[in-house]
C-alpha cells in the first residue's frame, strides 16, 4: 500500500498505540506507538537539522502494522508505502534500518540489540558477510542508516515519555512538502 497523505500517516501512527512487532506480544517491550516516538525523539536530539532522518525514525516500523507477520519484509513494507510521500531519502532510510542492523552484527557483534532484535536476526539473513558489509559501506545513506539504527535500538524503553504524535505532524508536512512525489494538493495537512 502506498500513502498518500500526511493525514493518512498519522492516522497509521496512531492505530500503532497497543500495536506490538509481534502479533502475540512476545517481541519487545513497548508498542510501536512508543517505539515511532522514542526513535524519532532520540534523532531529534542527536540530529536537530535532519528532519528526514528523525521522520524515518518515526515511521521505521510501520511495515509491522502494514503486513504482521513478515518481519523478514517489514522494513520494505514501511519504505513502499512512504516513499511517494516523503520521498528517496526517507525511504532508502527505512529500507536500511534491518540491512543496518545487520551490518552492525558483523562489523560490532557486541553492539547491544534487544533479545527480539536478536531473534529476528536470524530470519532477516544474520550477519552480513564481509562482501555484503563492504557494499553497504558504499551506500550513500549507510551513515545515516546506523544512526538510525543506533536510536531504533535504543528506542525501547518501557514508560519513558519521549513527547506526543501530534508534534510530528508538522515535521511531516514539511518533509512531505520537500520530498513527495505526490501532486501538491494532497499534501495539505498542515494548515
Ligand atoms: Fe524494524
Ligand atoms: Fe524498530
């Protein structure tokens, strides 16, 4: 599915609030609700002027809202349905976040993950091997991709307050008004 405006995004972000990775719950310890806000607010502390980096964090993991039960496909599922909407950059950010992941586990293996990020290594591919490693050292947004990373994994902190959905609309809209691919009409959100 593709979104295809900023209205229907939050609308999305919003039916995260007692969504969960895992269907049965038995993935990480906060919803994905909490988990889009922590990402996003970790990036915005560390990187206050990059408002596509902070909104890929938001939206990471909505691919698991999207499709549940596909978590070897849930970071492209997340990138196919944001990509007219908030752009390249965004997307391929999104798209990084499991291949980053990977990534990390060879070229770091002590780099922390959550027992679920741990378990779903293994059907995501596992570590990368050195060739695959050394190919994604060539992306372009690889840097980026491992902060996003580092914040994604950090991002699971039961009742830590990292703010309200509703202060995110504006950073989409403004994103979405920089990067779309979508006619212009559809991006009114922000008012
Ligand atoms: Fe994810
Ligand atoms: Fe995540």
């Amino acid at each position: 599915m593709e979104l295809r405006s900023v209205e229907e995004l939050m609308d999305l972000l919003y039916a995260c609030r007692g969504a969960w990775d895992t269907p049965d719950r038995s993935g990480d310890p906060v919803d994905l609700h909490d988990h889009a806000l922590q990402t996003a607010a970790l990036l915005r502390r560390s990187r206050p002027a990059d408002k596509e980096l902070q909104v890929a964090g938001l939206v990471h993991d909505i691919g698991h809202l999207l499709q549940p039960s596909d978590d070897a496909g849930h970071a492209d599922h997340a990138a196919d349905a944001v990509h007219a909407l908030l752009g390249d950059r965004v997307a391929h950010l999104v798209r990084l976040h499991v291949p980053a992941k990977r990534y990390l586990a060879t070229v770091s293996p002590d780099h922390d993950l959550s027992a679920q990020s741990t378990l779903t290594l293994r059907a995501q591919g596992g570590p990368m091997s050195h060739a695959e490693a050394a190919a994604f050292e060539h992306d372009p947004l690889a840097d980026d991709a491992i902060t996003l990373r580092q914040a994604d994994d950090a991002a699971k902190v039961v009742g830590l307050d990292a703010g309200v959905l509703e202060d995110w609309r504006t950073v989409l809209g403004i994103v979405a008004a920089q990067n779309s691919h979508l006619p212009n009409s559809r991006l009114r959100a922000v008012d």
